[in-house]
C-alpha cells in the first residue's frame, strides 16, 4: 500500500515508518519537526530498504495538506500531535487549534482526495479517571486534562464523520504507554527539553544527562505504593498499527481499539529493570503525587486480539534493553 504517515519523524511515527518498509509498504511522511528531528527518516531510510519519502509540513497548512494527498494514498496513519500534559494545561489553546483543528484539516484534506482509510494515535488518556482495571474498550471516556480532551474530541470527530458518510474505515488505536526502541538502536526516543513519560527520564538519569528520577507517588493502593502503568514496546505498537492497516476493511466505521500489553508494571520495578539493563543503579528519589495521576491502569488487549489478530510479544526486560541501547548509543539522541 501507499501509505501517508503524519508526525513521521517523531517516536512513534519513525518506529511505525520503519516497520511499514519491513512490510513492504510505500511511504511518504511529514512532520513540522516541532519535536523532532529529520535524522531519524535518515536513520530508518539507513535500516529499511524501500521507498521513503519525507517532507517538512505543518497539520494547519491546509493546502499545503491538499498538495500533498494529491499524491494519492490507500491510507493514513495520522501520529502528528502535541501530547505534553502540563503544557497543554498552560497552552489549551494551542493544544486545541494544532490538534483538534489540525486533524479536521487532515480529514478534510483526505476527504477531498477520496481517502477514507485512517489509523488514528488516540491514547487511554481517554478513559480519564479509572473504575475498574484491566480497563476495556467500553470503559467509559472523560478527559483530565486538555490533551485528553484532544484526544476526545478528534474521536468524536471520526465517529461523527463515519456515522454520517459511507466508506470510511477508521482505526481508533488506544495506546497505553509506549516505551523502548527499535532493537538496532539507531532511532529511538529523544523528546525536546525534559521529558514527559518515566522511561526517557530513567534512560537520561543512566546515561548521566539526569542526577535522579522522580518518583511521583509512593503511597498509592498498589503492591509497592508507587503508579501501576501498561507500558508497551514501540516496536509491538507499531506492528499493531501495520495489523491495523491490513484489517481496515473489517473496521464497521470508526472503532476504537486498546494498543497494551495487559498487565501493569509499578514505577520501581520499571527502574528495577532499566538499572538492571542498564548495568548499574539508577538514583531516584520518591516526591508527593502529581495532581490528575491515577494509581493504576492497564489494558484489557482483548478486543485488538479479536479485531486486529495482533498482541504485544514483547516483556519488560526487552523493552528496557532496547531502550538503554537507543540511550547509550546516543547520549543526546539526534542532536549528538
Ligand atoms: N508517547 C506516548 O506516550 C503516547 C501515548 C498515547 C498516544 N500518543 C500519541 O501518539 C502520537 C505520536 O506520539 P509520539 O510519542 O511519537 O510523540 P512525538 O512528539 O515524538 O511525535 C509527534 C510528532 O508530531 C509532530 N507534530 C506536532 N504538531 C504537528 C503539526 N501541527 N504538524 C505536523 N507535525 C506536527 C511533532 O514534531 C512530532 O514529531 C501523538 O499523537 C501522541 O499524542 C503518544
């Protein structure tokens, strides 16, 4: 297939362009590189023999989105995105016209091209406040902050959208938390400024860029007091979105699908493992709990084995070795 990626550049999206040559597939990609670098498309051009095409584009360039469907594609897989909770408190504005108002830009623009086969990053940020673990598809959504809101509101969009005009076939991927690196270590996670999510900081506290890791939260309901997450290999994610590709014409609209491994791991054994990786002990010191976290979510992965005869293969210590990998073999990431 020909195959258009959004926020190609990026963590996930490289990960996913890489494994879409793998597969055979034809892409072209875009990114407005505002977290990320164009090094990674070399890098995976470097890893995948195949067809990869990369252009600097912004989701708000409506002709500039137009131009570039023209090219004429059998799908989307649509990763371009802002996605830092604390920034999206200070910024919803911004959260709201790059994301929501960049997404109706895309749909717009594929609409226009006659393409109506999407696989969308959505997030279990959608299930705001958890009820019940292992959280499944049904779970009711809420958001808890304006990047979940985001994440909402393009759902509804595509929900909107296939409810009202015939053909569309939209993949809703509910990732959990993504982690690692392609086994090769050339591309990787190499967020802008301090990172967001627990395994890049663990990997920059090894590498010595961090004096220790912040745990926050050591007096939750869970076995060792500290947040429970479903934390996935990127690699798995993006195989699960080439599952998705391969299956759209199964897809009744737009559904949503849990992306996770099925079981939760705590933030000390995720440092347990990474120090283990890693070859030596990483510092951490525990710190109160942050506003809006919640003790503990896992996926019910369920429905995506059904759906999408896709599950996650790899464990913990994978996701760790591959990850310590990506950080050794490049302290500073892409800008090293
Ligand atoms: N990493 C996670 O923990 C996680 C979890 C759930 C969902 N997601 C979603 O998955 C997607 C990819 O996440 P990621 O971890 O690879 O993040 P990332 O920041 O590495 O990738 C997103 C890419 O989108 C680009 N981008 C942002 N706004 C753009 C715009 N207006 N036009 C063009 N490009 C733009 C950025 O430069 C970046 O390269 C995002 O939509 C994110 O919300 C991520």
């Amino acid at each position: 297939m020909k195959v258009l990626v959004t926020g190609a550049s990026g963590y996930i999206g490289s990960h996913a362009c890489l494994e879409l040559l793998r597969a055979g597939h034809e892409v072209v990609g875009f990114d407005n590189l505002s977290n990320s670098s164009q090094t990674s498309m070399d890098r995976v051009r470097g890893l995948a023999r195949g067809p990869l095409r990369f252009e600097k584009l912004d989701l708000l360039d409506k002709p500039g989105l137009e131009k570039i469907m023209a090219l004429g594609f059998d799908a989307v897989m649509h990763f371009a995105g802002l996605k830092a909770v604390g920034e999206s408190v200070e910024k919803p504005d911004l959260y709201r016209r790059n994301n929501v108002d960049g997404s109706a830009n895309l749909l717009a623009a594929m609409k226009t091209a006659g393409c109506r086969r999407l696989v969308f990053s959505s997030s279990c940020t959608v299930y705001g406040e958890v009820k019940k673990n292992p959280v499944d598809e049904s779970h009711p959504r809420g958001a808890v902050n304006p990047y979940g809101r985001t994440k909402l509101d393009i759902e509804d969009m595509c929900f909107e959208l296939a409810r009202a005009e015939k053909g569309w076939r939209i993949a809703l991927l509910r990732y959990f938390n993504p982690v690692g690196a392609d086994a090769g270590g050339r591309i990787g996670e190499d967020p802008h400024g301090l990172p967001n999510n627990l395994m890049p900081f663990v990997m920059q506290t090894a590498v010595g860029r961090r004096e220790k890791v912040r745990v926050f939260g050591a007096d939750y309901p869970t076995p060792d007091g500290t947040g429970v997450r479903d934390y996935i290999h990127v690699t798995d994610l993006a195989l699960g979105h080439i599952a998705a590709l391969d299956r759209l014409d199964v897809f009744d609209g737009a559904e949503a699908v849990n992306l996770g491994a099925g079981r939760g791991y705590s933030v000390l054994e995720v440092i347990k493992a990474a120090s283990k990786a890693a070859g030596k002990d990483i510092p951490y010191e525990i710190s109160p709990r942050r506003p809006g976290d919640s003790a503990a979510i896992w996926a019910d992965p369920t429905f995506a084995k059904k759906k999408l005869g896709w599950s996650a293969a790899r464990g913990l210590g994978e996701m760790c070795a591959d990850a310590w990998r990506w950080q050794r073999d490049n302290p500073e990431g892409y800008g090293a």
